[in-house]
C-alpha cells in the first residue's frame, strides 16, 4: 500500500486483548504479549493511527484475536472488525514453530491486515513520461523513473490528492496535482518541454559579424543565453579574412562554445631587382632568385632581402595586404674597390679585362672598379709587356707597381757566303757568321768581323725592337789570295780567337 501523505486521513485503530485459547497459550501469557506486539508494529509500520486500549469509541476499527499453543507451534487468529457496522473486514492467520519467529509474523499480519482493510479506499496509477526518461517525484518522494517505453506503475494508493513533479536533465521541470480515486487506474502523461541551450561565439580576430541561420546576430564575442536545442549553421565574416562557416549543435540546458580562428585573405609579392638573377629572402628564408613572384604571401610586414655576388645586399621592408600584390623593385648596386697602379716609368698603357675591357694611361691613382677578378696587362713601345691577374676587394685598393723590361734591338748578318768569317762584338767574340742574328741591347756597340782575307771594325747605333742587317758579302771574296796573306791572317786570328775563346 503506497500513500505517500495522501490528503486522506489515516484510519485509527484500537487493539483489543488476545485471549488465549488453551492452557499452553496461558501458560506463556501468549495473548497478552501479543497484543503488545500487534501495537507496535501497526504503529510504526503502517498508516494506522493506534489508539491506547479504553479509547476505542474513537476507533475506526477494532483489532482482536486469539492465541493457541500446541507443543513449539504457536497459532494466532486475527479479526479486524469496522467499528461503525460490526462487520468483520478483515480474518487472518498465522502460525509459527517457535517463539523466535513469532515477532516476524506479525510484523507480516499488520501490513496484511492494513492493505486489506484500506483497498476500499485504494486506486492505482500509471504514469508516462516522454520525450525521454524522467524521475517522478509524489509529494517529493522519489517514486522511480518512467519513460514512453516503460512507463511507471504504481498500485494500492490511497485515494486523495497528490503533488506531481517530473525532472529530466536538459528539460524544465513538469508540477501538476493529481487525483487518485479508489478502485480505479489512473493514467497520467507528462510531456517534458526541453530547456534552452545558450551559445557563446569568439573570434581570431575580434569583431567579425555573426550570422546564425543567415541572420545577422552581431559583432564577436556574441553570447546568446536562450536557445532552442538543435543545429544551427553559424557564420563569420570579416574585412580581409575568408568567411568561416561551421554547424554547431545546441543542447538543452547546456553552454556550446564556439571559437573560430579565421584565415587570413593572402596577398603576394612581386620582386623584381637591376641586375636581375639576385637571390631572394623573405624573412631569412631563400625564396628563389629575381625575378619572383611569391604567392600565398600572409598579410603583414615582411623583410626582404637581396643577394647578388659583386654587389651590395639590398634590403627593405614590405607591407603586404589582404588580396593584394606588393611589388619590389630593387637597384643593386655594385661593390666597388680602387686600383692604383705605380710606375717610375711612363706614358705606360694598361689594359684592364673583366666583365668588360678598358684602356687607361698609366700611372694612375685610385681608379674605381667594380669588386672582382680582373686581367691586367701593362705595355708599352719597344717594352715587354706585364700581366697580371689581381682581386678588387670592396672598399679597399689595389697597389700595382710595374716596371717594363725594355726589349733589345738584333743584328742580322746576310750575305756571308761560304768562307768562315768571325764576328766579334765589344771584344766579345760571338761565333761565326752565316744567317746569324743577335739580340743587343739598346746603344752603341763596337763590330769586329774578320776571316782569312778581311777584317772590319767599326761601331754602330742598335735601337730598342729594331733590327740592322749587316752584310758581310765583301768578306765572302777571295780577291787576293796569297800564303803570306794566310800567315798573316792566321797569326792575326788565333790570339784573337784564344781571347775570345777566354
């Protein structure tokens, strides 16, 4: 029997005496004990209101019995009686094999005769609970849980009046009263309405509009505290930034949070630079050599440097837009050293081989050449020329000091014929004649040319890179042969060889 503090009033009672109806039940004053026990237990475990014996005028129903002992078996007989029609309600029986279970069977016989004697006034109820599963409360006594698949039953009510609540997580709470009639199912249906969810949205970057199903809702961060569970299409939009679209689910009761980090709209970069082929860094990273464009640049401030060898770094800063093209357009200037180039001599002329070829007239001081390897020939009329090969560092100079070797002048003997004919220069005898050709060097000399028959000295001017032939044709005759010719020649050319041969 369920009441849970129904409105009804609880029935009294009033326990009357058990007799006992043998010498065993007399001898263990068997009636009288239980009677005691009968008081408790209506008392404290059911919704009777137990009056004290001598009130039962006021009683509602009376409760006796009897009490029989035969050897260890105990026999009780329960009669409930109604106080205003004398009619008995409520015949019960128990028996027990010992004194030790005697209090169990009649904690059972109070609740039987209880549930008995109030099923005139009971009635059951059924309760349904959708769209989900909710706890089910009667006068804030949790009763259980009910659902559309299982709904909860509950039987043997007292009739009356009682408070009805309903809880299920994410839905607002359901309150009613209802009624519970005697004798009759009472079928009770509780349609749960979901909570609100709420939506909190945030943006990288800040302040981007907020569209919820295509309405324009505001500007990031965006709180909305009342909304209906479901799924919502949500959009971002900002200036410069690509638009951000996502589906989000709101649950009843629940916060959904939100927070979208938005891309940023790319730009790009043209770099272009004089001379081209330089090497380009955007942000210390190589990106490839000029001319470049770079794509899917992120929007900002960017450094961008270029490298050329032979010329100065270039270097800038560039502000890149959203969707939009910067451009670079770098001269690169060339790193330059100086050349000097020292020479006691003069009127020298130099050549100078690089990237291209120049002539200048030397000495010179401090000529400005690009850095670099260069070839640098020296020459001048009549001189041997002088090659270099230097390095122009940057800003340093390069010291050359020359000096020019000057070439000699030759003689050429011709004509000499087939008679020996020996040719002696500054007293230096320098071998016999015949298609000879000696270098000299630049002055005066002295020539002796003498054989068998002839001899000739004299003294000559030898230019710088010139050449004097010399014939020797009158010394091929033999005009005026004699053996006194010959002794004299002979003795005339052997101290004259033996020095030259010294």
């Amino acid at each position: 029997m369920l009441s849970f503090g129904a409105e009804r009033a609880a029935p009294t009672i009033s326990v009357l005496q058990f007799t006992d109806n043998n010498q065993g039940a007399a001898t263990h004053s068997y009636g009288k004990v239980i009677t005691a026990m009968f008081g408790t237990h209506l008392r404290n475990e059911t919704n009777f209101i137990v009056l004290e014996q001598g009130s039962s005028q006021k009683a509602g129903a009376l409760l006796s019995g009897s009490v029989s002992s035969i050897g260890s078996m105990i026999q009780i007989d329960v009669k409930l009686i109604s106080a205003s029609t004398n009619d008995v309600v409520v015949a019960e029986f128990a028996e027990v094999d010992s004194q030790v279970d005697l209090r169990e069977a009649i904690s059972k016989l109070a609740k039987v005769i209880e549930d008995k004697y109030l099923r005139q006034w009971m009635g059951d109820l059924q309760i349904t609970v959708l769209p989900t599963e909710g706890e089910v409360y009667l006068n804030e006594q949790f009763v259980g849980k009910s659902s559309l698949a299982k709904p909860l039953r509950l039987n043997n009510m007292l009739e009356g009046k009682y408070s009805l609540r309903v809880l299920a997580g994410g839905y607002q709470k359901s309150e009613q009263e209802i009624i519970v009639a005697p004798r009759t199912l009472q079928n009770v249906q509780v349609t749960l309405q979901s909570l609100p969810g709420s939506i909190r949205i945030e943006s990288e970057p800040s302040n981007a509009t907020v569209f919820i199903n295509g309405q324009n809702m505001g500007n990031t961060p965006y709180s909305l505290m009342s909304i209906a569970q479901g799924n919502y299409k949500i959009e971002l939009q900002a200036e410069n930034f690509k638009p951000f679209s996502r589906m989000v689910g709101v649950q009843s009761g629940q916060l959904t949070e939100l927070k979208a980090s938005m891309e940023v709209i790319s730009g790009s970069l043209f770099v272009q630079s004089t001379p081209s082929n330089a090497q380009v860094f955007m942000n210390e990273s190589f990106m490839g050599v000029t001319p470049l464009l770079l794509e899917n640049v992120t929007p900002g401030t960017v450094s961008v440097a270029l490298q050329l060898k032979g010329h100065f770094d270039h270097k800038e800063t560039v502000r890149v837009l959203p969707g939009k093209k910067a451009e670079v357009n770098a001269a690169i200037n060339r790193q330059t050293g100086k050349l000097t180039m020292v020479s006691e001599q003069r009127d020298l002329s130099v050549k100078i081989k690089g990237e291209t070829e120049i002539t200048l007239e030397a000495p010179f001081h401090k000529h400005t050449l690009n850095a670099g390897q260069y070839q640098v020939t020296v020459s001048k009329p009549k001189y041997y020329d002088n090659v270099y090969s230097i390095t122009i560092q940057p800003d340093q100079e390069y010291r050359l000091a020359t000096e020019l070797s000057l070439k000699p002048g030759r003689i050429s003997f011709v004509e000499a014929g087939k008679i020996p004919t020996d040719v002696f220069i500054n007293n230096e005898y320098k071998g016999k004649s015949g298609k000879m050709t000696l270098e000299l060097p630049e002055g005066e000399h002295e020539i002796l040319v003498r054989n068998w028959f002839h001899e000739k000295r004299w003294k000559i001017q030898i230019y710088a890179d010139k050449t004097e032939e010399i014939s020797l044709q009158e010394f091929a005759q033999n005009s005026s042969f004699s053996w006194w010719g010959v002794l004299a020649a002979a003795l005339i050319a052997i101290p004259a060889y033996i020095a030259g041969e010294k």
